[in-house]
C-alpha cells in the first residue's frame, strides 16, 4: 500500500471510530435532543443556501461538460425550489414520532414474565449513493431521527454540492452540543473509500444502504462485509385492467411515466389486458407520446397502435428517461407473470374499476409497494408520511419499501421479573 492509500485507511478507520463513540451518545439522548438537532439542519440549510447553490452549479457544470446524460443532471441539480423542499423534509422529519424506545408489543408469560419488544437505534449505518445530494440531508436527518451515527459517502459528480451541504449539517449538530461524528462525509472522490467503508472499518459499521445505479448495488452487495439493505433499480409497471377508467388509465400512466422520468419511482412498462385493448392503449399511447414519450411495444401492441419494436432488453431496462416498453398481456394473472419474470420488486400499479381484479393484483405481485389505482410516482418516502427516504428497499429481510426513520432501527426484548428463576 502507497502512502496514500496508507493516509485514507488511517482517515477512514479513524471516522469509523469516532462514528461509533457517537452512536454511543445518540442512543442515550433524549428524542428532544435529537428533535433540536434536525430542525437545527433545517435552518443551517437555509442560512447556507447561497453556498450550497453555488457549488450545485459548479457541479452541474461540470457533469454537463463531462456529458452526463440529461437525467442524470435533472438529479444532480438544485434550485431555490429543491433546496427548500430540503429544508422543508428536514423539518417533517423533526416533527415526526421518535422511534426510539417505542414498544412494539408486549406482553405477559403465565409465570409472571413481562416481555416488551422495544425499538432501539442499529448504531453505525454507511450510506453509499450516487447523484442526489438532496440524499446527503434527508439521510443525516433520518439516521439521526432513528439515533444512528452515519457515515456518507456520495458520488463525486456532486462531491462538492455534498460538502456544501454537510458543512451547514456540521454547523447545526455543533450548535445543538452532538459530536460532528454523527453525520460524517467522505470528502474524497477516491473510489478506494468505498472498498474502505464495504470493509466495514473495523467493524465499525453496522449496516450499509446502497442508493444508486445497478453497477455500484451489485458491487456493495458482492464486497461488503457488513450486511447490506438492498435497493434495485425501479423496473416498474403500470398494468390496465379490462374494467380501468379511460380517464383514469391516462391520467395515472402519464403520471407515472412522464411527472419525472429519472426516479425510481417512475414506470417503465406498461402492461395492457387483451380483452380491453382496442378501447385503451390508442388514448393511452397518445397521451403517453403527446407528452414526449416514446413507446416500444410487443406484436400484439403494435398491431393496435404504432410503436417501435420492443427488444427482449427492454423489458429490463430502466430507462430514467422519456422511453415506455409496452406489452399485452392476458388479465390479472399474464400482468403478474410478467412482472415476476421482468420486474425488480419496487413497484407496481393497476388501474381496474374492479375491485375484486385490483386486490388479485396486490395478491399476487409481490412487490415492495403495489399501488392501486394511483401512479407509482407515489413511491417516496415523504409521501407515506415519512418525511423523507434513504431508498426504496427491495429485500425481504429487515425492511421494505421507502426506508424512513423507523425502518432505521431493530429492537430489542426487555424482560422484566419479580424473582423468577428458571426450573
């Protein structure tokens, strides 16, 4: 090792040590403390706009030079709008129920025994992401909420947005009398420090969430040794039920498609019942390309409508961009075959009038978030009341869907006795 790989070990192990100190003081402060030290953010965010702008825009122009593609900017840019809906989530967080020490159940053994099932912080988290800085914030906030240290590591096309952001986190963590080590960021862009933090510094870290594309997932979840709360990409689908609305049907599937394209959120197929389309896919595929969207579709989609032709690579792709896959399907049952085969378990919609077809849908997806009769752009943590997200989780295990401060912490038994010995 060179002496400047030996120098980011050093720096790195270091972080992790004192993260883990500040675990220590998060889990034994009161809500309250953790209470002032978000909506400290929120006002240090906005005190520091001018800053944080400023280096948005040297990022920015920096990833237009580089030819990042459109969406990927469309991410990566804040604007007065995007920073005080910063601020604002920062403050929804603030005012949310504190997870911590919560009961989740409890209950009495016939030998006297109280058991309570109680949440409790998971200590140290990495957080790996790409592009969104706004991600730098809302991560602090709800790691903190969940009283959990965090250690960020963005993505270097908005490295020094990041910092930007970080620096007014700092500034309120310091004025509320919490260690800085709370919130910490990976200052370089050396990609050596993710190995570094996948390693889990000593062991330092206690749970790593991945938020970006499929390359940087897979290779978190190949190398990490510290377990790992998965995010795929958004393969999700729109399907239209016989019984859907037309007006319905238009309205949601643009939505979904077209609100903003470079979200997870946002559907990539839509998925059309046979029997019904003759009546929707001519105004749905209308409305979809009057909005500049471009469609490929299946044999039996094209006999009905014009498109390109769909290639067995874009029933995979997330396109994050003005382009729709569109199938035909046979009912409820060829939407769900679909989806299993294709899909990556974010999210999923169906726009049915028939109630009984709509809940056979979320039956039989088994998706993160399946909604009904609503467009998939509602997958976000702020819109289920969570104020903010770190991601949308797609495992099975520990916890699915938007991750908000409650799905940021385990729990543990507290067991409470008069005596009682075991025979």
């Amino acid at each position: 090792m060179d002496d400047a790989g030996a120098s980011l070990q050093a720096e790195m192990t270091a972080m992790g040590r004192a993260a883990k100190a500040a675990a220590q003081t998060l889990r034994l402060a009161d809500a309250s403390t953790r209470t002032r030290a978000i909506a400290a953010m929120a006002r240090a965010v906005r005190a520091q706009a001018d800053e944080i702008l400023a280096a948005n825009a040297s990022d920015v122009g920096a990833a237009q030079a580089a030819g990042l593609a459109p969406a990927m900017v469309d991410r990566l840019v804040l604007d007065e709008t995007r920073l005080e809906s910063m601020a604002g989530a920062l403050e929804t967080v603030a005012a949310i129920s504190d997870p911590v020490g919560q009961e989740i159940a409890r209950w009495t053994r016939p030998n006297g025994l109280d058991i309570a099932r109680v949440r409790t912080p998971i200590g140290v988290i990495g957080i790996i992401y790409e592009s969104r800085p706004n991600v730098t914030a809302d991560a602090a906030a709800l790691c903190l909420r969940a009283g959990n240290a965090v250690i960020l590591r963005g993505g270097s096309e908005c490295l020094a947005s990041n910092l930007a952001i970080h620096a007014a986190l700092a500034e309120a963590l310091r004025q509320e009398g919490l260690p800085e080590a709370c919130a910490q960021i990976v200052r370089t862009p050396d990609r050596a420090a993710v190995g570094l933090m996948l390693s889990g510094l000593d062991g330092a870290i206690d749970l790593i969430i991945p938020r970006g594309g499929k390359s940087l997932v897979a290779r978190v979840q190949a190398e990490a040794r510290a377990p790992v709360l998965g995010h795929l990409e958004g393969l999700n689908h729109v399907f239209l039920h016989a019984s859907a609305d037309l007006q319905k049907a238009i309205e949601v599937t643009v939505n979904a498609k077209m609100r903003r394209v470079s979200v997870c959120g946002a559907a990539e197929t839509l998925l059309v019942d046979r029997t019904a389309a003759g009546r929707l896919l001519p105004p749905v595929a209308g409305a979809l390309e009057a909005a500049g969207c471009e469609l490929r579709g299946d044999a039996a989609a094209r006999a009905i409508q014009p498109m390109a032709e769909a290639t067995d690579a874009d029933w995979t792709t997330e396109y994050l961009a003005p382009v729709m896959s569109v199938a035909v399907v046979d009912g409820v049952q060829g939407a769900a075959d679909h989806i299993a085969r294709y899909g990556s378990g974010h999210t999923d919609a169906v726009v049915a009038e028939d109630p009984g077809a709509a809940e056979t849908f979320a039956d039989l997806v088994d998706s993160a978030i399946v909604l009904i009769n609503a467009s998939t752009q509602f997958a976000d943590g702020g819109e289920f009341g969570f104020g903010a997200e770190i991601g949308i989780a797609t495992d099975r295990l520990h916890a699915r869907g938007p991750v908000g401060a409650e799905q940021l912490t385990t729990y543990k038994y507290v067991v409470r006795g008069s005596g009682q010995t075991r025979p």
